[in-house]
C-alpha cells in the first residue's frame, strides 16, 4: 500500500516522458529517516515506467559491507562487468574513464531508453557516487532516465548539483494515512491511536506496529507471536541509519526518558558536523523529536541500543546539563545510571541533589543520589561526610543501617570538628533506639582527641545526653558544676540550664529562681551546635514552671518542621528530641489532648514500626487518649513504646506512670500502685524528687486510699506537699492538696481542697482544676453545704466543657470525655444527696428540660415534637417531676421552679 506518493509518480512520470524524448531527467528521492518508504516508491516508479518495456531497466543498490569497493555500484549497472576496473584510476585516467562509461550508456539508450535505479546512494563507495554525480551533470543529452534514493542527511557530499533534476523529500505520513493503514492489518479503536502516534508517520514502523497490535493488545509476553516485530523494525531502522542519525535517536531517547527531566541532546562525538554546533540530524530532529514521545517508540530505541552506549549518553547529558547550570537534581537524575561516579563535578551534583530533595522532604530520593556518590572513588573525608548524610536519612527506615553508616563516617573523618559533629549525631541516633550507655561512650571518646573548645561542647551535649542514665547523670552534673565558672559565653546558657534542671528535680530550687536564671540567657548567643539543646532544656524549665506559651515558642524556634513521621533531625539532634518532649507535655498540661494525639501519635506509631522507641511521646500520647475516654487507643500507645527498657531513662519513668493511670482508670488499684511505686523508683533513683513531671506519690495516695491503706498514703501525700509547695507552681501545689485532701478526709480534707481550689483557679492547669473542683464540690456537699457544693461541681463542669469546646478554626473537638464523664457523675450524685433527692435540684436534666416546657404552657404531645421524645417517657418525667418536687399539679410547676 503506497500512500500520500502521488506527487511523486507524476514528478517521475513527466520526467520518464522527457528522457525516452531524449532529453535525459533524474530524480532523487530522499527522506529524513529510514522506513519512510524510499525503496517501495523506487519499485513503483520502474513498474509504471518500465511496463511493456518502454524503457529498460539498470538497478544497484548501495549496501554498507561493500562500500570499501571501488566502483562496486557502477559495476552493478553494466552487464559487460570488464567495462568497469576494479581499481580507480587518478587524475585525468579517471575522467576518461568516466565519460567512457557514459559513452557505453549513451549508445546502450540510444537503441532503448534506460532507466537507472540506484537505491541507497547513501550507502556506495565514493567512486561510484562520483560517477553518478558525473551522469548526472551529462544526462540531458541522452536517452536516460536516473532515479536515486538516499538518506536526506547523508554526511557524504552530495552527487548532484542543486539545478539538475527534481528533488523529492519523502515526508511522514499524514495521521488519516496511517489509520488506513492499520484499519488494513486488522487494527481498530484506540490502537489506531497507538499506530499514529508510535510510528510517527513513518510506513515501516506503522506496518509492523499494525501486524504486532493485530495480534492483540500490547504489553503482551516476549514469547506471544508476532510481539517484537515493531521493536525489530526499529532495530533495523537505526542499524542502517548513519552514525549521526543512530546518535541523534538515541540521545533523544535517553534525554526524554520517562520520570527524567528535560535535557539536551548531546552531539555525536566523532561527527564533525556535530562538533562544530551544525548536526546533521537538525533535519530530521523535528520528525525523530515526535517519535521519541511516545513510550513505545522511546523503548524501542532504548532496546536497540547497547548499555554502555545509553551509559555514555547519560553521563554526557549529565555533563551538558551540569556545564549549563542546571539543578542538581536534573543532572543527579542522569548520573544515577552511570556505574561508579568518580569524578569530582559528579560527586559534587549527587551531593548537592541530596541535600536539594532532603530540604524538601524526599528523602528516599536523598538517600538514593548519596549511596551513588559513596560508589565511586572518594577521598577518606568527602566519603565520611557522605556517610554521615546518608546515615542520618537512613535512621528513619533503617536505624541499624543508619547507625552503621554514621559509625563508618566518624570513623573516617580525620577533621576534629567534623568527628565531633559526627559524634554529636551518631550519639544522638544511638539515644534514639534506646542504647544509651554507647551514646556516652561515643561522645566521651571524641571528647579526648578534641581541642578545648570541642571538649566543652561535647561534655554538654554528653550532660544532656547523660541526663537519661542515672549514674552518668550525677556524675555529668558534677562536671557541669565545675565548667561553669568558666564556660564561654556561648555554652554557658546550657551549661546553666542542665544544672537548673538537676536541681529542680532534686528539690533544690523554686520555679521562681528556675526562671530567674533561665529568663536572662535567652537572648544570650549561643554556639549553634549546641541551640537545639539549650532550646530544650530552657524549655522544659519554662513548661515546669507553667509558662507553657513561653516553652511552646522555644519549640517552635528549634523543631525542623510540621509533626509527621521522625526525620533525619528527630533522630540525630538530641536537643530536637527533648523539643519534641516538651512540646507533647506542654499540650497535654493544657488539656489540649487533639493536639496532642494529631502531632504525636504518627510519630509514634511511624517509629515504633522501624524499632525506634519513643516513651515519653509514646506516654503523652497514651494520656491524651485516656482523657479523651479511648482506653484501647491508650493502650495501645503504651504498647508502641515496648516494655521497660535496661537503661535508667527517666521516660520509662513517664511511661509507667501513665500505665499507672490506665490501671486506675480500670479500677485495678493495686496494678496502679505497682506502677506508681516503680516510677517513684525510677525517679528517686535519679535524684528526682520533685512532683513537677511525674506526681507518682499523688498518684499513689489515691490508689493506696482505694485499698484502704491510709496511712500509708498520708505518709506519701505529705512528702509530696512538701516538695510541691518547695517548686511553689499552682499545678504542683494543687494536685498535692487534692491528694492530702484524700488522706485526712473531714475539715482538714476541706481546708486543703479550698486552698488548691483558689491556687489553680488563677493558674494555667484546666484538667487539675477541674478535678480539684469535684473532689472540693462532693466534700463540702458531704459537709452540709450543698449550694457552694453544687456550685464548685457546676464550676467544675464548666471547665471541663470548655475543653470539650471546638478547637480554633474548626479544627474539631477536643473531646475530654473523662472530665465530662467525672463532673456529670459528680453533678448527678449532688442532686440525688440534696434534700434526699427532693427539690429542683434533684430533676435530672431531661426531667428538668420536660418541666421547663410543661410550666411554660405546653401540652405532652408538643413537648414530644420539641425534644424527639415518645409519649411515655414524657409522662414518665413528669411523673418523677412531681414526686421530686412535692406537688401535685402541672399548674404548680413554675413556682416551684423558680425556688
């Protein structure tokens, strides 16, 4: 099927007519690209010319094996194969012998027209281009007609000259032609499409696109019949294409390859054309250029060539691109196929385009351009910092691995300010999975070979480090005792802040003089290695000492980013780690529990699913579920940070407490006592004393009066007053009378109760207020004050349903469904005690809601519209309405009511 060729029969056509005239014609037929259908147009053109034999026919054929002969096409050309010399003779010998054999072919024409077919000019030994560039400078004198195809960006020099005879390009099929063509082979629907655009008007790979889709839908399996013939045509299409025209294929192919960015199309490296910026593919680019947009096509290509070829056309890409100024990630993208990246400008894109793709949060893609780089040949430094890098993302998925990686860096790096920054991260990732005894040992131990100002660093970073081990604890602030009178300016707010924290959970200081000390130094400069930590530590005192706005912006100073899964820096910066502490705590103490689950629970559940354990996250993401009444999400939360581990970390501490809370919120006290006391342990053990974070002794006291120990918890709820009222915060003075209160009972239990009742009302402890109001509410109701009783009951209502209020800008509900649930029961026990359970106060909520309406005049049937009620509870309110009430008669409603 020979399409859209009509123009060129007729060119051929007028021509035959004007040779077998005598006045000879040649045409050349030329296309951008092989498969355009040069030879199928040649063949047409000697069946309509050549019929009934009007003219007879010469053929050759230019093939690339025997381009090394001389005169191997023209020899094809005569019968009398003597005419034509097997060695070319120079100079002036062959130009006789040239025009004899023009002679021969004149004398031949003149007894019959003769037509020439010369197929793949582009393809012959330069003599015999030669030769039929010397015909065709003499043919109007002679019965000839000579028809040529060629490539029409043949690098040889061209055999015409530009005024004689007609050229003809042949073009690309139009989208019509080609779906005619495919609707021929059998192929319909959206594999027409697949046809138009795939072959991208060229006739050979339309036919074989067509046969492969009529066997059935692609992707099929390599061994289907028929499935590779469009990838062979494109084979072949390239392997007789010129050098130049394969090069420009496959550069094409390999920079629009797909997920890559847009890269130039380098030049051949042995064109001279290409060298000097004039390729020969210019011409055919625009053809090839929309071919290679299709997948199918750019496959094909991809398939045909060799990997080390689509190798060396990814590096020069690479190359142009980096020399072009180009992102890193656009040139990293083509050196990811380049096998051992040695090269000095390759590292540095590879390293550059980590650090691009971790900035925005890709860091698998970071992860990958590092592990390329580390394959090729480093010098010791570059690749522990590589190391380092890819160690740090690797954390997240891999802490083994990751561990591994940052061990290789420090041990590399022969710079002793890198190997303290190695050793400040690689410390920080060993914390991180709960080796803590190892996280010392490694920044001990680059502490010795650095100078005195590393040394410094590193021994505070080691002290806050050191504050999850108990033993190392004490013996680290020993030492910060001892730097700090001579600390520089720019450690020494650290070096403060740890001593401050040591002591306030020692009992040794007051909130107050806490922020007197801390308050001044945060504007102090600080060394940049160590702002993360001097962040945290300054606040964690601020949230202690309930200036919980003031530690949520030193949070917010020092944390990397939105909460999500742990990153790179949740791993390797201590100080990040305690930020992330304080930020949980500081929520929950405000009772914003949603908060506290939203920002944390992924965190923890991402970690715990890569063996990173996060207790104290873990702890305050449990609490929050439990104030929310969600025991099994509590529990769950408890469970992700596994059971207690061997190291003395005081978030052990925070997580048995919390299962202590869960225990008792189950009823089970002495399960809860056992957690309490553990705590205790746990913090004793580590000098810490002090309510202020984990109010174990409070706690205990409840449970201790639940298992009728009273004494016991007396002894325990004295010694927690004491060192409440010594760190002198509402919140820890509070919750301590609350639990003495609970001890002594009678007028002693209501004095205390009063007193925290007063202090926590001024303060910022929404979840303690509310508590301390209930307990205060049902002792002075036991006391025979019933209204004040009521009324600090309502109040503690109040409290909790503001934390139940929508959060701001809708971000939905803060549901504390336990403090609701604690101030309803205590509401409802108030009312039934009151008058033993007559008068208004009695009504319960639905029964007050029925009377209201009755009083105010409506009948039953309208107050079942109103309230979506049936006519039987109705009158069953009513009912227990004026029994309550002690009346007879809906008429006597709304005075009552009104008492």
């Amino acid at each position: 099927m020979l399409l859209e060729r009509d123009g060129v029969l007729g060119t051929a056509a007028t021509a035959a007519t004007a040779a077998r005239a005598g006045s000879g014609r040649r045409v050349l037929l030329s296309a951008p690209v092989p498969g355009m259908g040069r030879t199928a147009a040649l063949e047409a053109i000697v069946r309509q010319q050549a019929g009934g034999g009007a003219m007879r026919v010469a053929r050759a054929r230019g093939v690339p094996q025997e381009s090394a002969f001389s005169l191997g096409l023209v020899r094809q050309l005569f019968a009398d194969r003597g005419a034509v010399p097997f060695k070319v003779p120079a100079g002036a010998d062959q130009q006789r012998l040239f025009h004899g054999l023009v002679t021969r072919l004149a004398r031949s024409a003149a007894e019959q027209p003769v037509l020439i077919a010369v197929d793949d000019l582009h393809h012959a030994d330069e003599p015999s281009r030669r030769w039929i560039g010397y015909l065709a400078r003499r043919i109007a004198e002679i019965p000839v007609l000579l028809v040529v195809t060629e490539y029409a960006d043949a690098s040889g020099p061209q055999p015409f000259p530009p005024q004689a005879g007609d050229r003809l390009t042949l073009r690309a099929l139009s989208a019509p032609s080609v779906v005619r063509m495919a609707r021929a082979g059998g192929v319909d629907g959206e594999d027409t499409v697949t046809c138009v655009e795939a072959s991208g008007g060229n006739p050979a790979l339309a036919r074989a696109l067509a046969a492969d889709l009529g066997d059935g839908p692609l992707p099929r399996s390599r061994s289907a019949p028929g499935h590779d013939r469009y990838f062979a045509a494109i084979a072949h299409w390239l392997e007789n294409a010129g050098p130049c025209l394969r090069h420009a294929c496959l550069a094409l192919a390999v920079a629009a390859e797909d997920g890559l960015p847009a890269a130039p199309t380098p030049p051949h490296p042995h064109c001279g054309h290409c060298t000097r910026g004039r390729h020969p593919g210019e011409r055919p680019s625009r053809h090839i250029g929309a071919l290679l947009q299709h997948p199918l096509a750019r496959k094909a290509v991809l398939a045909a060539a060799g990997p080390a070829e689509i190798t060396a056309l990814h590096r020069r890409i690479a190359e142009l691109l980096d020399e072009s100024g180009a992102p890193a990630t656009a040139v990293a993208s083509r050196l990811l196929h380049v096998e051992r990246p040695g090269e000095v400008w390759m590292t540095r894109s590879l390293a550059d385009a980590a650090e691009e793709t971790a900035r925005t949060g890709h860091t698998g893609q970071s992860a990958g351009y590092l592990r390329h780089a580390l394959s090729g040949t480093l010098d010791p430094d570059l690749r522990a910092t590589l190391n380092v890098r890819l160690g740090t993302l690797e954390l997240a998925d891999n802490p083994t691995a990751g561990i591994r990686r940052l061990r290789t860096g420090l041990e590399l790096h022969t710079d002793l300010r890198e190997r303290a920054a190695a050793a400040a991260t690689l410390s920080a990732a060993l914390l991180a999975v709960r080796d803590t005894d190892s996280a010392i040992r490694v920044l001990r131990q680059a502490g010795r070979v650095a100078d005195d100002d590393l040394v410094q660093v590193l021994q505070t970073l080691g002290a806050l480090v050191a504050s999850h081990d108990n033993d190392e604890w004490r013996g680290a602030v020993a030492g910060l005792r001892a730097l700090a009178p001579t600390a520089p300016a720019a450690i020494e707010p650290l070096v403060c802040g740890l001593i401050t924290e040591y002591e306030a959970g020692a009992g040794l200081c007051s909130a107050a003089e806490a922020l007197a000390r801390i308050r001044p130094r945060l504007a102090a400069p600080v060394d940049p290695r160590l702002r993360t930590a001097w962040l945290g530590s300054a606040a964690t005192l601020l949230q202690w000492a309930d200036r919980l706005e003031e530690a949520r912006e030193l949070t917010a100073l020092g944390l990397p980013g939105p909460p999500g899964r742990p990153g790179p820096a949740e791993l390797t910066d201590v100080g990040v780690q305690c930020l992330l502490s304080v930020r949980a705590e500081a929520a929950l103490w405000a009772g914003e529990f949603d908060r506290v689950v939203e920002e944390n629970a992924p965190l923890v559940e991402a970690a715990g699913e890569r063996g990173v354990r996060l207790p104290h996250l873990a702890a305050m993401v449990a609490t929050a579920r439990h104030e929310r009444g969600e025991p099994t999400g509590a529990w769950k939360a408890v469970a992700l940070a596994g059971p207690c581990g061997a190291d003395s970390s005081w978030e052990w501490n925070e997580l048995r407490y919390t299962r202590g809370l869960l225990h008792a919120a189950h009823g089970d006290w002495q399960a809860a006592l056992d957690e309490y006391l553990a705590c205790g342990a746990g913090q004793s053990a580590h000098d810490f004393v002090s309510p202020v974070a984990t109010p174990w002794r409070s706690a205990a006291a409840f449970a201790l009066v639940r298992l009728g120990r009273r004494q016991e918890a007396r002894e325990l709820a004295d010694e927690e007053l004491r060192h409440a009222r010594t760190w002198g915060t509402a919140r820890t003075v509070g919750r301590a009378l609350r639990a003495y209160a609970a001890t002594v009972g009678g007028r002693s239990a209501l004095d205390a109760l009063t007193e925290g009742a007063e202090l926590l009302a001024a303060g910022s402890a929404p979840v303690e207020l509310a508590e301390i109001l209930v307990d205060l509410g049902r002792a002075r109701i036991g006391a025979g004050h019933g209204r004040k009783g009521r009324d600090a009951l309502r109040q503690a209502h109040a409290v909790a349903l503001h934390l139940a209020a929508p959060a701001p800008q809708g971000a939905g509900p803060a549901a504390a469904d336990r403090l609701l649930a604690l101030t309803q029961e205590a509401l409802r026990e108030g009312r039934v005690r009151n008058g033993t359970g007559n008068g208004p106060h009695a009504l319960t909520p639905a029964e007050r809601r029925v009377a209201e309406l009755a009083a105010a005049g409506h009948t039953n049937a309208h107050i079942c519209a109103l309230l979506h009620l049936t006519r039987r509870t109705v009158e069953t309110h009513l009912t227990n309405c004026y029994r309550k009430l002690r009346i007879a008669r809906r008429t006597q409603l709304a005075a009552v009511l009104q008492q």
